[in-house]
C-alpha cells in the first residue's frame, strides 16, 4: 500500500531565471534558466520523496512539455505515473529582478483537458490494490475540468481510512470543501477569496477555520501566513507558529513543501504538533532555494530543531 497519492491535474514545467532589471519594451538579457517539475501535488510528491517518504505523484501530462516533464521527475528519481493527455502541459515563467530582489510570477492556464483524461485518474486510484492512507489533492484546474472535479474525486476514491489532504483555490476549493475533507491548507488570501471577508485580524482568521470545522467541511484546518509564519486549528486544538528569520531566495513552492512535510510526519504517525513544526521548517528550508527549488532534507531538520525548541 502506497502511504501518499498526490493529484495534479494541472502540473507545469517551472523555468526560473534572474536580470538585473526589469524594464517595459526592452529586450531583458536573463541569466541561465533552470527548469524543475511543477505544479501543487508534484512538488508535495517531491519534498515528501526527499523526505523519505512513500508517495507516487499523479498527473496530467501532454506533448514536448510533458515529455519534459516526465524526464525531469525521473531524474530527481521522484515516482510518478504520467496519464497522457492530448494537449500541451504548460510552462510557468519566474524571474527575479537581481537589483531589488523581487520576484515576478508568470502563471500560464495551461491545457484543455476532457472528461476522459481526468476520469482517467479516478479510475487509476480505484485500481490500485490497497487505497493509499493520504490522498492529496493539490494545485489550480486547468481548463476544461468541471469546478468540482476534486470533490468528485474525493467521494469516488475515498476508502474507508483514506485521509483527503486539499490545497487549492477559488471554485474548486469551494466545492471541494462541500464534499467534506480531512485538512484544507488555505493561505489567507485563499481564506479570504472563500469566505468574501477581508480577515484582517488572527481573531477573525481563527472564526473563519473554526466555521469549516464547524460546518464539517474539514477536520483540520491549516493557514498559511507568509512571513507571519502559520496557524493550525481541529475542533478542539490551536496551534500558532510565527515565521522564521530566513534569506529569501524564492518563495515559489514554500506552501507546497509546508504541506508534503506535515503529511510526511503524519503518515509516520507523527503528533499533529510535530507535524505542524515540520510544515513550518520545510516552507523555511524552501526559501533558500533559487527559483523552483524547493526544500533539501538537511535543512529541514535544522530549521524543525529551532521550530520546535520555541
């Protein structure tokens, strides 16, 4: 029995690069790109492999970028199966400017998927011969997947014992929480967009979880805050970390490495405390990686010693 499955119905090949400056109307000279897997449930399946742990990543994949993209997982040696798609698996674009640091996200919609292609991954988990303990459902929808495809996907594979770990936003997370999931990992502006309010204080983002536990939309709920660092709520538990003093090199997959960590540590029956503090330490460890780098183990247990020593 596979412990973790993740979904990604939209995956991506990640190319980042630098310049001095960004300017309109002027040809920009980058320096060399790097180009790494993407997309929500990839990248979760990436940190929780570096982790040591036992995931196989689910994905859509079509033509000469999707071919790309198997190559590169398979030479991380990150386990995936790949379900061929007709149309082409999208590129997302980062660069950052070298003379202030910021960073500019490019974020393709990606291909036009049918009924077929994302039947074909519920079909996929229903055949496999014990359901996995999690099931991840990470990243956007592409086009051509219904707003509830998540939900649907859900209610379809979800075995009695399975554990639905979602991270998305907008209409699928709206929809995804009507069919009810173990642990929704909102950010705050994924919060805000799916309450309508602006939750501006940690009083009303803690009201805002404590309605979807409430409701029964999710069990556990874990808000992601940037650089203020995270909350965590259950029915009757309330965890708050504040972020870490880190030298920002990219914030891109921060999030989804929070994630794959917490679900790692759970699934090697961690405390839903050192789960949390392996979150915060893996989305730290994130932010030393250039571009789409992402999280390397070794620094993740250093930043889960400091987390947890507070």
């Amino acid at each position: 029995m596979t412990d973790i499955v993740t979904v990604t119905l939209n995956p991506a090949v990640d190319v980042a690069t630098s310049v001095e400056q960004i300017t309109d109307t002027r040809k920009l000279r980058c320096n060399a790109a790097r180009r790494d897997p993407g997309g929500g449930g990839i990248n979760v399946a990436r940190v929780v492999q570096r982790l040591g742990g036992d995931c196989v990543a689910l994905y859509l994949c079509g033509g000469a970028t999707g071919h790309m993209l198997r190559q590169l997982l398979d030479a991380e040696g990150a386990a995936g199966v790949g379900i061929e798609i007709a149309g082409e698996t999208r590129e997302n674009f980062s660069v950052q400017e070298t003379s202030t640091g910021r960073e500019y996200r490019f974020v393709l919609p990606g291909p036009t998927v049918t009924e077929s292609d994302w039947q074909r991954c519920i079909d996929h988990i229903d055949a496999l011969g014990a359901p996995p303990r999690y099931l991840v459902m990470s990243g956007s929808l592409p086009p051509g997947a219904p707003a509830d495809v998540y939900a649907r996907i859900a209610r379809s594979t979800c075995a009695p014992g399975t554990r639905v770990v979602l991270d998305t936003s907008g209409p699928a997370l709206t929809a995804a929480l009507e069919a009810g999931v173990w642990l929704v990992k909102p950010s705050l502006n994924e919060l805000r967009g799916l309450t309508g309010q602006p939750l501006v204080s940690e009083p009303e983002w803690i009201a805002a979880a404590e309605e979807l536990i409430r409701d029964g939309r999710a069990q556990i709920v874990v808000l992601t805050l940037g650089e203020l660092g995270a909350l965590l709520m259950t029915a009757d538990q309330i965890l708050r970390a504040p972020g870490l003093r880190v030298r920002v090199s990219s914030s891109i997959g921060a999030g989804d490495s929070f994630l794959a960590a917490m679900v790692w540590a759970l699934a090697r029956d961690a405390s839903l405390d050192e789960a949390f503090h392996y979150g915060m330490a893996a989305a730290s460890a994130t932010l030393l990686s250039p571009g789409t780098g992402l999280c390397q183990r070794t620094d993740v247990e250093r930043f889960y010693r400091e987390v947890s020593s507070r």
